[in-house]
C-alpha cells in the first residue's frame, strides 16, 4: 500500500521531467498534538522520498 494519490504521481512526473519549475524543495511538518514535528506523508507533500 503507497500513500500517494494520482496528483503526487503528476506533480512528481513533473518535477523530475522539468526540475527548474520547481522552486520549494523544503519538506512539509506538521505538528503533533504533543507539540513534536513529523513529516507529512507522500499524498500531502510532493518533496518526499519515494522509494
């Protein structure tokens, strides 16, 4: 099971066929209800490794 949608598959597609378009190369957090930073998952954040 891969936690991506058909938009991450197409904003991927893009950004390894036209990688000068892509500005934000940072990841995405988001904060926990424990106030702790985790990574957002695939279908949230296009900058995730993909494996």
């Amino acid at each position: 099971h891969f936690n991506v949608s058909n938009s991450y598959v197409l904003h991927k597609l893009r950004r390894v066929l036209l990688p000068w378009l892509h500005k934000p190369w940072a990841r995405r957090t988001k904060r926990t209800e424990q106030g702790l930073h985790e990574w957002q998952p695939p279908r949230d954040d296009v900058n995730s490794p993909d494996l």
